[in-house]
C-alpha cells in the first residue's frame, strides 16, 4: 500500500511510522519542517484528567487508553530513535480557588488514583505554590513528555523505518480521479498514492475545507528561567486560569484560547496575563526571568472532537482536529488509523470524520 500523509506533526509522523513498520511505502509531505507547528508549540502534557473535566465520554475513553500506552510508546520511540523525549509521570496539582472550585474537583475524584488535598498538603508537595487556594485534586498519573523532542525523535524513528519525509513541500491540492483521491499537488512535483491521509493540524481545512472542516486556535505561550539556586515544580500545575510545565530548568507557562485566524504573533497582553497568573500562584516567579514567548495554532473540529478515518472521499483520510489533547492522543491516534487503514478495525463513531462532511 502506497500512503502519502500531508503533514509532518506528531500525529502524522507517528501514524507514517507505525504504518513503515507495517510494511506499507509512506512518503510524509510537510509545509514547512516537521513537527515545527502545533507539537512544536505545545508543552508537552499527557493530561488526561486536568484537560478532561468537561469532555464527553467517547474522548475521556480515547484519553484513558492513549494514557496507557504512552509509557511502552515512550520507550519504543527512544529504542526506534536513539533520542531521548523527557516522558514523566511525575503527577499534576489541579488548584481550587474556592470552596465552589474544590467541590468541582471532588466530582472527579471516582476515579481511581485521585485524591483531595488541603491547602497544607499542597504547600507540602509543592512548596512554591504559596498563593491563595482552597485545595487541590492530585493526580499522580498526569506525565509529560518533551514535545519538541518527540516531534524530532518520531521523524527519525519515521525515516529509520523505511518512511520518506519531505519538509518545505506544502500540498496545494487533492486531484480526484475516477470519484478518489489520486495525487497530491505541490510546487514542486506529484505524489500519487493509494491513500492519502490529512494530517496537516490547523492547515488541513484550507486543502479541504468541506471533507475536513478544522479551524485554527491562536494559543500563546511564555517560559521562564530560575535565578540562581532556585529550581521549578516537579509537578505540572494547574490554576487560576494557567499551567505550569516544569521542562528541564524552566517553567512553561501557558495558554491562551483565541479565535484569530491564522494570527501567530505573541502580543504583550498576553505575556504579561500569563505571567501575572503564574506569579499569583507562586510569588516566588517574580524573580525569574522570561526566557521565550511564543504562539501556535491548536487544530479544532466544530464539535471539539477529533476526526480520525476515512472521510466520503475515497482514498482520503484524515487524522486531525485533537485541539488541546495532540500529544496526549498521540499513541491511540497512531494505532487507531493504522488498524483501520489495514482492516483491523473500524473508525472510533464519535471520530469518524462523515459525521460532518
């Protein structure tokens, strides 16, 4: 089976090296330098409670499973690559401002492994959370990985495996023929293929804006640099409207949800909110220093729900629409359009992609 797949994120070149090791001829095409979009922007959280409070049960299902099999992904990824991708599942704190905020976080704590904390409990993981808070939920399977490392390791694993991957070749257009997809147009050449399979994050409704109806979520990002002697959580934390993400000697802290279009610029309202939150939570930022601003573009369905299967093209297949849960979703995401591009298993309902074609 010959597979071109638009788009060199973590999801296409995951999906394109399960698929190589599957046997299949994969050539992955990418607008720009993979994994420099949406897994690049990311923080890398595997957040498969904070992320979920409010989601449906299909997703929480999907998150639930993608969670377990990151560890044995991580390690396989590493094997595949000879890089290291920083995966961690050193936990997470979900801060409550108030008592309404605590009663919120005890409606999920059914699930197995969480557990309330007071305010004491909290100071006593994590001692530079000194701001004003009630409690929080802690949740001790929350993991993160380093995601621009993964994007790099993925496209060696990818490439190592027989894949083909191509940067700076955006695709233009799909030519149908015969009623299916057939070639991939870019500037620079045609890519015939039995499947093609959009993967092209916040991009992919411009190439298909019917068969692929995603949109792209401006959501901005700052990290901060300790002064000396000082070092960050090893928690992520969640509150006050922010996380934070420990990533080596840093903190990322983020984001912001903002329907701009394809608006990329980092704005000073947007670093100085982020930073003002982060600081309310921990005092003891204000020392630190800003060490990167930056912005990227989450790829959203019209339902928040992923599209992953084959759209009523034929021969068109799309992997996309994760939104905020990219990284978190990426193992499942591999293996389920993988299973079904081979026959082992039908599209996910609540992710087929003709629910809203």
């Amino acid at each position: 089976m010959k597979v071109v797949i638009i788009g060199a994120g973590v999801a296409g070149l995951a999906i394109g090296w399960r698929l190589a090791q599957a046997g299949s001829e994969v050539t992955i095409l990418d607008r720009a330098q993979p994994a420099s979009g949406a897994s690049w922007a990311a923080a890398g959280m595997i957040a498969v409670t904070a992320e979920l409070a409010d989601a449906s049960a299909p997703e929480i299902e999907f998150a639930r499973y993608a969670n377990s099999l990151w560890p044995s992904f991580a390690e396989e990824v590493e094997a595949a690559s000879d890089r290291v991708i920083g995966f961690s599942r050193a936990g997470a704190l979900i801060l409550a401002a108030d008592e309404a905020g605590l009663a919120r976080l005890r409606k999920q704590t059914s699930e197995p492994g969480l557990e309330m904390l007071d305010a004491g409990q909290v100071r006593a993981l994590a001692p530079m959370v000194t701001g004003p808070q009630e409690g929080a939920l802690w949740s001790p399977k929350e993991a993160r990985v380093d995601n621009r490392a993964l994007g790099i390791a993925l496209s060696h694993a990818f490439q190592r495996a027989g894949g083909t991957l191509i940067a700076n070749e955006a695709v233009v257009r799909i030519e149908r023929q015969g009623g299916r997809a057939a070639i991939a147009h870019t500037p620079f050449g045609l890519y015939p293929a039995d499947i093609f399979i959009l993967a092209a994050g916040a991009w992919s409704g411009l190439l298909e804006e019917v068969l692929a109806p995603i949109t792209p979520v401006k959501g901005q990002m700052i990290a901060l640099a300790p002064p000396r002697g000082a070092m960050p959580p090893q928690q992520v934390i969640w509150g006050n409207g922010i996380y934070a993400v420990p990533r080596g000697n840093r903190l990322l802290v983020g984001a912001t949800v903002e329907d701009v279009g394809f608006d990329t610029k980092p704005t000073d309202a947007a670093r100085g909110s982020l930073r003002a939150r982060a600081q309310a939570l921990m005092p003891g930022l204000m020392r630190w220093t800003l060490a990167e601003h930056w912005a990227g573009l989450r790829p959203r369905s019209p339902d928040g729900l992923p599209l992953l299967g084959p759209t009523k093209l034929d021969g068109l297949w799309l992997a996309g629409g994760q939104f905020r849960n990219g990284i978190l979703f990426a193992p499942a995401i591999a293996q389920s359009v993988t299973a079904q591009l081979l026959g082992k298993a039908a599209p996910i309902a609540a992710f087929d992609p003709r629910r809203l074609a």
